[in-house]
C-alpha cells in the first residue's frame, strides 16, 4: 500500500516537487528517507529551557569568563572558560563506589581536536590519534595542582577531561584548562579543598607581562606557570634563559596575586549552580591499628634508617623482613583488619621516622648534611662511534646519554592549536625497569617519561645556538642505567656532557639538582610550624617528603624549574628560601662536569657529522629528486647520507667527510656546476662516432672528445689525486668502438651499465641541445 501511494505521488508531480514537498532525503547507500519537520511548538509557561550560569573577570586586561549549565549537563562537573576566541570545556566525574585501594585513581585527559582550529586532521583516518606528547605534558600540567587538595583516604575514582572547544591561536589553552577543571571540581559534589588559580607570566625587556599572547611569548625570556590556592603555592613550571634567583623571586611573588584573582569567581560560580558535596566513604586507618603496628615495628625501623650504610636495596629487604614479621604476629592473633591495611600502615610508621629524626635530629637516611650533594662521577665520549655520549652518576642514580645530529628535514613535526609548527631539538628521556631491579614491560608513550625528558628538554635549550647558526637537528637521548632519585636531573647533566661531547657551540654547561623539604604543621590550623630543606633528595626522601622542587641552571641562572608537592599547599617564602641550596648544590656538580669536559670538542673531521647547504634552481633540485623522489632516494641508499630539499636549497647531512664528498660528487654530476677550464670532470659516454666520442658530465651537458684530444697516458693530477677509474690508451676509434661493443647497454636508457668514465679537460664543450 505504502509502495503504491509512493509510485502515484512520484508520478503524479514534477521531479524536483516532490523531493522538496515530501521532504525525501538520498544517503551514501541511494535509500530514501522521510525526514520529519514539524512544525515548532509555541512555548508554555512550563517549558523547561536551559539554565545557564556565568561569571566574567579580568586579569592582565583580558576579559574571562566561566560558564556552566549550557554543555555537558550530565557531568559532575562542567566549565567553559573563554579568553578572546579561545574556549575550553572542562569536565569531572567520579565512580559512585570505591574498591579498596590505598591511592587515589585520578585521571586528567586533555585534548586538542583539530576542529578546534578549523583543520581536519591530516590522518589516513582523517581522526585524532593516540594522545600527542603536547596533550599528556597538558594533563599533567591540570593534574600537578588539584590532586593534592582531596582529602585524606578519599580514593574513589575520579576522572578530569578538558577540551579545547576553539582557538584564535592567541592563548596557550593549557592554563585556561586547568582553571577550568579547577571551577568544574568546585561545583561537582566531589569532596575537594579548592579553588586553585593558574596564571602565566613572560617577561619582554626585564618587563614582566601577565597572560602573554603566543607572539609575546616567542619574544620573553621567561615562561613562567604558578598556580596556588589563596596563600599557598600548588605547582610551579618555569622555562627561562638564564634568569637570576633574585629575577625569578619577584617573577613569583607577582605570579600569587595574580592567580588569586581566578578564585573569587569561582567561588561565586559554585554560589550560584554548585551541587551539596556528596558524604563519600573515607579511607582511613584505626588509630588502635596503627597504634599496634608501630609497636610491633617502630623500634626494628628505626635501626634501619639509624645505619647509613644499608643501601636502597639493603634498606628495602630489611624493610619487607619486618612486615613479614608483624604479619605473622597479627595473623597468630586473627586480626584481620589490621592485616587488611599491614601495607600502608608500615608506610605511614616509616614515614613518621624518617621525618621526625630530619626534624628532631638534622639526620638524613645516607648521613649526609641536609645540604650535602651525593658524589658526583662523569665522564663525556664513552662511546666514541657515535657523535657525542656521556655518562653522569650521582650516588646511586646513573644516566647514560647520546647525541644523535640529523639534517633539518629531520626535526619532528608538531601538530599543536598553538605554538610552532616543529622543533629541531629533542631529549627523549627512558625510565627501562631493569633500573630499580624491577621486571616491567615496555609500552609507548609514558606520563612520566614524556614529563621528565621535556624538563630536560628545556633546561637544556637555553643554551643551544640559534638555528640560522647551527642548522642541524639534534636529538638527545637520556637512558637510566640505575635510579635513586633525581634521574631527570642526571639528564640534563648528562645531556649537557653529551652536547659538548658531541661539538655543538653550547654557550655554557647546565645541570639540575633536586631540592626537598620536611615540615611539621599545626594539627588545627594546617600552619607550618617546622621544616627542613634538603639538597639532593633520594628517591626515599621524594616518597617520604613533602615537595620533589627540580631546579636546572648554569652558573649564570635559572633555565628550567617543576615544583609538585604532597600537602595543601607550601607557602611562597619558603619555596624562595629553597633557590639558594639549589644554587650552591648546583655549582658542586658543574665543577664535576667541567672537569670531565669543559668546551664544546673539535671533532676528527674524518668521524664527525658534515652538514652542507647548497644553493640550486628549482628546476636543477627537481631533476635531482627526480620522479617522486626515487633519485633522491638512490643516492641516500648508495651513501647512507641524508639530503633534505627546500626552496631553493638542498642540504646534506653526511655521516663523515668522505660521504660528503661522494654526494656532491654525485649531486655535480646530475644538477652540475659551472664549467671551468683545465678542471677536471667525470663523464659517461654517450655516443661514438669515428671522429671521437661523445661524453655526458656535469649535469647533463654533453661535449666532444676529438680523436686528436685522447689522452694516451694517465694524467697526473688524476694520479695524484689517487683516482681508481680506467683511463684509456686507444690509437684509433676503431679500437674504440670495439671496447664500447662489448659492453651492454642499459634498458630504456642511454647509459651503460657498466659505466665508462673519462676524465677530460673542457678544452672544446658542445652543450647538448
């Protein structure tokens, strides 16, 4: 009946009338479809429309706003926050239950789609992959500040998405995320000690700027990101040129005002649309528990951190042989809730130990003064195959890492809302498990490794030449032989070795320390009532402790810094305080450094990397690269050098000087060069003739051998130069035509296959027309 009704309709009007009429619409699969279009409904008055809430601010005269209750209403927790034409939407939710576990499961998620600035990816799916390295370096950046503010024994799982919606590519949209996710948390039921702020800071010509735009930021010698709660700093990130601890002081101390200014609208936003924090079950120990296991391990604990001779693995065997201990004791006694949480209540003893004998009594576990750098070894070119290596050990913690120099074609491509469209230098920093005596298997793209290779990625760029200088990409690579603590310092150690090694004009060495602290708080207040700094942590005193402040300079200043801390919050002055151990830590171990190697090394030209930038026509480097690239291709696979082409230029990176010579010899043959009389040329003959033979050379320029013009013998500079070609002695073209006969000729081409060179003056040249 309905097929009926369809063919009369169809028939009975004109082709486009009826589409139209009938509302048809044809897919992909030529199926027709009614499409419904009803007509629209007036309101009434109880229509249910969209609340909407918004709050508008302005930091650094820029005009911000948060918004909820527009987008994503189902989440927890949702904020839009706008600068300019750029928006991000922040997102959080949290599992309604909580399987026992002793850490908080948080998860951050960021991520830039390309539609955010009007791109489609340029994929074989044409869809955003796998997470880039720019998006998990963003989460940790969201992460760094929020996690430490839920409370104690919370550990359900908690999940913090941020999108960038658009982007005008004005603003870095990692900031504005992070506030974002920090509104989203404040309106969300999840129990949460927030707001925290998060603001940029650049500085143009000693003149600090707040929320620089991408182009200011290109121009500042300082990238500076703080965030804090209203009295206490959360997390600090800093990429400088060498800036002075007095410079970067006064950079934070105008960074906490400024921040603050982000808490006082999202207080007011959660005023208006906030939902009543949720009653979630809490984790936490008895105290009667934890009152039995100090007893039963408290004084056995104690005699392990009290001996500085354990070492890490001496220290953790003992450690497990008295958890096995009490174990047994609480299992003769059926106690099953203590058992339950023997784990963490162990931890928490040793904890309080380890940090009451750094109060009470200035002692470290190793021995060490609170101010006191672990012993230093290093030694640069250990491996002398490849372009530059080093090897760094400080204390426990070992890094071995190398120097790779490439062609610019070679530098990784970016595919960022922001920022440049590539970078030439690289650190790719690897943690293998075989470094703490672990077994573990090797995935791709890890947080932390991506995290700790960009920090000393960064501290190391500072002091890099200019591009237009030293063109060549260079990748270093940073593998962590042992680890104790600080191995992402090592790096930059290491790494800065392995430049100088390498031969690069680095202006000057750059280490890194890390820097720790132990406080006492007031039980009421949170107020610190005492604390201790320590240099050089070990990765026990980072567990254990309080903040893990990595700072990486010259002597000159200040090119890196990451701050993550446990508690709520340290306040400013005491972050300031800890610049001047780091400083004094981190002359020690440049003195080491510049006693391994204290200069860029002039490299043996016959092993050193060779880069050459030649100048040609766009029509000579087309008949080089030839048909999609296959010349090209040939002479890299026949000399294993590399040949990057741009406008008007060909660079070659070759991996010593007699490479080199063989590409440009080759490279001669087929684009040429300008002809000069009484140089010396190679050539392919092309065709015979009784009267001589014709010879193609330099580029595809033919000229004439005249019988009379034969040289009978070799000559001398061509001997003198220690050149392996034939050279022929013929007496008449009838000997030479019977040489050429008995060679084969190539199919399709011109040339022979088993090549016959001369060498030739160019007395008389015929171009080829």
């Amino acid at each position: 009946m309905a097929s009926k009704l369809f063919t009369t309709l169809q028939n009975s009007q004109p082709l486009f009338v009826t589409w139209r009429r009938f509302k048809f619409r044809s897919n992909c699969s030529s199926r027709r479809h009614f499409v419904s279009n009803p007509e629209p409904s007036p309101l009434t008055p109880e229509t249910k429309l969209l609340e909407s809430f918004k709050e508008e601010f302005e930091i650094g005269n820029r005009l911000i706003s948060f918004e909820t209750g527009k987008m994503a209403r189902f989440a927890n927790g949702a904020v839009v926050m706008a600068m300019d034409e750029t928006k991000v939407l922040s997102t959080v939710a949290s599992a309604k239950t909580s399987i026992p576990r002793d850490f908080l499961p948080l998860t951050v998620d960021y991520q830039e789609k390309q539609y955010a600035q009007g791109v489609i990816p340029n994929t074989f799916m044409r869809r955003e992959g796998a997470p880039k390295e720019r998006e998990l370096l963003c989460g940790r950046l969201i992460d760094r500040p929020i996690r430490p503010l839920f409370p104690p024994g919370f550990y359900h799982e908690v999940q913090v998405m941020a999108s960038v919606l658009s982007s005008d590519g004005k603003q870095d949209p990692d900031v504005m995320a992070a506030n974002a996710a920090s509104a989203a948390l404040m309106i969300s039921d999840i129990p949460w000690g927030g707001p925290v702020g998060m603001i940029r800071i650049g500085r143009i010509c000693g003149q600090f700027i707040i929320n620089p735009s991408m182009d200011e930021l290109s121009l500042s010698d300082l990238n500076l990101v703080y965030a804090c709660t209203k009295d206490k700093t959360m997390m600090i990130d800093v990429q400088a040129r060498e800036i002075s601890e007095k410079d970067l002081k006064a950079g934070l101390r105008l960074a906490h005002p400024e921040a603050v200014k982000y808490l006082e609208p999202q207080i007011r936003l959660a005023s208006k649309a906030g939902k009543l924090k949720k009653d979630y079950k809490l984790s936490m120990m008895p105290e009667s528990t934890m009152e039995k296991i100090r007893n039963l391990s408290g004084s056995r604990i104690e005699a392990v951190f009290s001996d500085p001779t354990y070492g890490k693995f001496e220290r953790g065997e003992a450690l497990d042989t008295i958890t096995q201990d009490v174990k047994m004791a609480l299992e003769e006694e059926c106690d099953e809730e203590s058992l339950q949480g023997l784990s963490k209540a162990v931890d928490t003893v040793r904890k309080q130990i380890v940090r009451r004998r750094i109060l009470k009594e200035g002692a470290r576990v190793d021995g060490r003064r609170l101010d006191e750098v672990r012993p230093v070894y290093s030694e640069a070119g250990n491996l002398p195959a490849l372009h530059g290596s080093s090897l760094f050990s400080r204390g426990d913690t070992q890094v071995l890492c190398t120097v790779t120099l490439g062609a610019p074609g070679d530098a990784q491509r970016l595919e960022s809302v922001v920022g440049p469209a590539s970078k030439a230098f690289m650190l790719h920093y690897s943690f293998p498990p075989f470094s703490i005596n672990e077994v573990g298997k090797r995935s791709g793209l890890n947080r932390r490794e991506v995290g700790h290779g960009t920090l000393a990625e960064k501290a190391l760029l500072a002091v890099l030449p200019p591009e237009d200088e030293f063109p060549y990409t260079v990748r270093v690579n940073s593998e962590v032989m042992a680890s104790d603590g600080s191995t992402s310092m090592a790096s930059v150690c290491g790494g800065s070795m392995a430049l100088m090694d390498a031969g690069i004009p680095v202006r000057d060495h750059v280490a890194g320390v890390s820097v720790g602290l132990v406080s006492e708080a007031d039980p009421i207040t949170s107020e610190i009532t005492d604390y201790r700094i320590l240099t050089d942590i070990l990765g026990l005193e980072d567990h254990l402790g309080d903040m893990d402040f990595k700072i990486a300079g010259t002597r000159n200043g200040i090119t890196a810094i990451q701050l993550d801390i446990k508690p709520a919050g340290i306040p400013l002055d005491i972050i300031c305080e800890s610049l001047e151990p780091a400083f004094r830590g981190r002359l020690q171990i440049l003195d080491h450094m510049e006693r391994a190697i204290y200069a860029p090394r002039t490299k043996d030209e016959r092993n050193s990397p060779r880069l050459a930038t030649l100048k040609y026509s766009n029509d000579s480097i087309r008949r080089l690269v030839g048909p999609l690239g296959a010349l090209k291709r040939k002479i890299e696979t026949e000399t294993g050098a590399r040949i990057s082409v741009g406008d008007g230029t060909l660079t070659i990176l070759a991996k010593n000087q007699s490479i080199m010579d063989k590409v440009q010899e080759k490279i001669d043959f087929i684009i040429g060069r300008e002809i000069e009389v009484g140089k010396v040329y190679k050539g392919i003959v092309t065709s015979i003739k009784e009267y001589g033979a014709f010879v193609e050379f330099n580029g595809g320029q033919q000229g004439l051998l005249h019988m009379s013009e034969l040289s009978h013998e070799p000559d001398a500079r061509t001997q003198a130069q220690g050149s392996d070609s034939k050279h022929l002695k013929i007496k008449d073209s009838e000997t030479l035509l019977k040489r050429v006969q008995n060679l084969k000729l190539d199919s399709g081409t011109r040339h022979f296959k088993s090549k016959l060179f001369f060498y030739i003056y160019a007395f008389h040249i015929s171009k080829k027309k």
